[in-house]
C-alpha cells in the first residue's frame, strides 16, 4: 500500500451550539425565580431593555384544551435536534456526530442533553446558594473526557440522575435513546460514576455504597456480601448477616460503622432551596365549565421589552462605526432575549397542560387517581424532544387547589391493575397502603400477606415483596413493629 498524502471526502452530522440556543436552553431550566435574577443582570448590561407593565390581572389564563389546539412555534432546542436529525425521526448517531470547539475557551459545541457554555453566568453566581449536582458533574466531565463524543453519552446520563444521585433510567433505555452501544453507555457510566461525589450515578443503594467502600479500599469480600444483602440488614437479621459474611464480632460490628459513615444519598447536598418556602411557577384554576386553566405565575416574572424610542435616539448620536455595531448588536440581544423568554414561557405552558390533562384524575380526586407517567409519553404526545421536557419539569412547581408540587412529581413508575388494563402509579399504591394500615384494628393488625388481599380487592396486583417495599418507603414498620409502637403508645 503506497503512502503518501491524498484528498477524501467525510459526511458527517455536526451539532454547532450558537451562544443564543445555549442561552435558551439554561433558561427552560431556571425556575421563574431565578429567571429573575438574570433578567435583573441583563438590565443592568443591555440599556435597550426595560420592564414593561404587567399584564392585565384578570386576562384569562391559557385553557388546556386551547394550549392542545394552538399550533405553537417548536422551542429552539427542539429545532436544534430537528436540524441534526434531518427529516427522519430517529436517534441522533453519536458515533457520526461532530462537535465543535472554541479553541479559546475549550468549551465545546453542541449537545442533546448538555447546559454547557460560557455566555451565562451559572445559577450559583446569580444568588442561587451554590451549584446544582447537574451543574457540578458536568463542570467535571468538561475535564474527564478525552473526547467530545465521550462528554456528549456522559451528559446525557447526568440528565436522567434525580436529586439523590441515583441514575434514573435503566441504560439500555438511555443506550437506545441515543442510537449508541450499550458497551458506550456502560463505559460513559464508569466515568461518571468515578466523578464527586463518590457514589453519584449508582443504580441502587448497594452499588452506591460500594463505589464508596472501593473510594476508601474498604471493598473486600466481606463488604461486598454485606452489601449484596441489605434486605437482610433492613430486616434486622442480623446473625445470618454475620455468618454470610463470615466474620466475627469485632470485624462485624467495625464493617457496621464503617457502613453508617456512608451517604446513602450523596447528591442530596446540592439541592438547591436551602428551606426557603417554595413559590410556584405554574398556576392551575378549575374553570366553571369542569376544564382547567393553566398560567404562567406572572408575580414572580418581569415582563421584559426592548425600548425602540431610545433605540432611535441612540442610533443617531452614534457617530463611529463601532457605536453603531455595538448598539446594533444589543439590539439583536434584546430581541432574542425576549423571544427566548416568550418561547419558554409557552413551552412550560404546553407541558404543564398536558401533565394536567394526562393526570386530570389526579386534580380532581387526588393521589389515588395519579396514573404513571414519563417523560417520554409527554414528549411525544406534543412532539417534543424528551430531555426539552426534562428541563422544563426541572426546579418548576405547580399550585393547583390540591396543594403545590413539583412538576416531576407527576411522572411515577406504575404497576400492574388486576383488570389488566392500564396501572396505576406508584404513589397511589403509597396512599392505598397508607389508607389500609390506618385503619387497621390496633388487635389485629395486618400482615404483609394480608395487604396484598386487600389492595388486590381495590384493584391492585402487587407481589409481597412489592408491598413490603412501598410500605417500607412511605416509613410503616412490619406488622410486628407496627403492634409493639402501638402497645408503647398506650392503644390495647
């Protein structure tokens, strides 16, 4: 084979973030509290923007079923995916994709799932009280990874890790998602699960403690059974955890210790909030005719305009051609700040209508009625990209008259109806469990076998073990627990 240099042509998809999607896409993610705080530093450096007057206080509020019919431009990240996709619907191939760099900066490109860019200042330095857990491992996959491809599956598996560190979603789905190996995914895995804090990215509560035991070489064959069974250790069995391990009492009482200095939920220490009370981003209203409006909370939102009078001024006492390019590039910031503030305030509209009409149940009779639900299943249903949805949902709360909650809360894991169709979520089999055990007879008080009848009778098919689990989860101790804390606080 001869050597020597020679001309080839390469087609490849190439995703190229421009600051103003970058811009767009932190802000789907900002609460409307913290959109405020940027909007107060784009005043400060942009003089052609101001606050207009707020809108009318009784303007009607965006019906769900008009927010279903209205043809709603796509927001920009959808329009990113879109592009990079082409006309098809399918994964975007990250093994063609290309990413670029800013050879100044290192920061790169463009990705599905990443926040990434420099023309933002981050939620910590805007008052927020500290990076979020999103925030601080994409900060250090900017210095692990050896290639942009590598940081682009890496972000994407820091999108689906909740508030606790656990990785959300099982990662052959977040392989097929992305159009990748599932070889990649658990190699991009690996190094996220190497980020801090130590435990980050584990899939459940032992692989989390074992990440921490190996970050202190404390892994050993003991530890790793001890780890394997925590059923036993919830159960308080633990003399056959002894002998499983087969150790003796010092050893077992110091892998014990050893245990409790672990954190069982090591990205809890981001969370943002700090205890400060909660103010709702969205607001649902029942509506004489049985539907229901949803609204942006204007209170906690300045409405932002360009000020064209003093545009004009401004143009005609520039006398350099630099003055007019920089008021003519503020001007082009102004606009797209605007539009982007519009745009994301009919996304979150868009999404919270359809959560509420996907989970109406819910808002007229409560948790029992909560139906599983995913993001995907949204996404879809208003053609959208799923991690668009996934930011939105993010730091967002809903007020309805039922109480406010967090947008993610109505996307619940389901199980199997005895009827056989459909299921029924998560947190309706907590409140069902929680409704039986209260009202259980203090002399008779029920065993898990029991449960599983009785939910069965309210149409749920749930194995013991299941049961067990959720109750476990909603804090109820066993039956035997349950009849000595009962016996303590004087009930006979």
């Amino acid at each position: 084979m001869a050597l020597g240099p020679r001309l080839d042509l390469r087609q490849s998809q190439s995703l190229v973030m421009t600051p103003q999607l970058q811009q767009a896409i932190k802000l789907l993610a900002l609460s409307n509290l913290e959109v405020e705080t940027f909007i107060g530093e784009a005043l400060e450096a942009n003089p052609l923007l101001e606050i207009g007057a707020p809108a009318p206080a009784d303007a009607p509020a965006e019906p769900i079923d008009e927010a279903r019919r209205t043809s709603l431009e796509s927001s920009p990240v959808d329009q990113l995916i879109g592009e990079a996709r082409g006309s098809e619907d399918k994964p975007l191939d990250i093994d063609t994709a290309t990413l670029d760099i800013d050879r100044d900066t290192g920061d790169w490109g463009a990705a599905v799932s990443s926040y990434g860019g420099e023309d933002l200042p981050g939620i910590d330095d805007r008052g927020g009280g500290g990076p979020t857990l999103a925030e601080h491992l994409e900060r250090q996959i900017g210095l692990s990874c050896a290639t942009p491809r590598e940081r682009l599956i890496a972000s994407a598996l820091v999108d689906r890790i909740d508030d606790a560190g656990y990785l959300s979603s099982p990662l052959r789905e977040i392989a097929d998602d992305l159009g990748i190996a599932l070889a990649a995914a658990e190699s991009a895995l690996v190094l996220v699960q190497s980020l801090d804090p130590t435990g980050v990215g584990a899939r459940n509560l032992g692989e989390c403690l074992a990440l921490q035991a190996r970050e202190v070489d404390r892994y050993d064959p003991c530890m790793a059974r001890l780890l394997d069974n925590l059923d036993l250790l919830a159960r308080g069995e633990l003399a056959r955890l002894k002998r499983m391990c087969g150790v003796d009492d010092e050893d077992f009482a110091d892998m014990m210790s050893e245990l409790r200095s672990y954190d069982p939920k090591p990205g809890l220490k981001f969370s943002s909030g700090g205890g400060e009370p909660v103010t709702p981003d969205v607001l649902v209203t029942p509506r004489s005719d049985g539907g229901w409006d949803v609204a942006i909370n204007q209170d906690t939102l300045p409405r932002l305009i360009v000020n064209r009078t003093y545009y004009v001024e401004m143009k005609g006492a520039c006398g350099g051609k630099d003055a007019r390019g920089w008021l003519s590039e503020k001007l082009a910031d102004a606009n797209w700040l605007v539009k982007a503030l519009d745009q994301r305030q009919k996304t979150i509209l868009k999404v919270a209508s359809e959560i509420v009409k996907q989970q109406e149940g819910f808002f007229r009779q409560g948790v029992s009625q909560l139906k599983p639900l995913t993001l995907r299943a949204i996404a879809e249903t208003i053609e959208m990209h799923e991690s668009t949805v996934s930011r939105v949902t993010s730091n967002k709360y809903l007020m309805c008259p039922r109480g406010t909650f967090e947008l993610k809360y109505f996307f619940t894991s389901g199980v199997g109806a005895v009827d056989g169709e459909g299921g029924a979520s998560a947190e309706a089999v907590k409140a069902a469990i929680r409704q039986v055990i209260d009202a259980e007879d203090p002399k008779a008080i029920l065993s898990d076998d029991t449960l599983v009848d009785l939910l069965k009778e309210r149409g749920f098919e749930l194995a013991r073990r299941t049961v067990a689990k959720y109750r476990e989860a909603i804090g109820l101790g066993s039956s035997v627990q349950r009849r000595r804390q009962k016996a303590l606080a004087g009930v006979r």
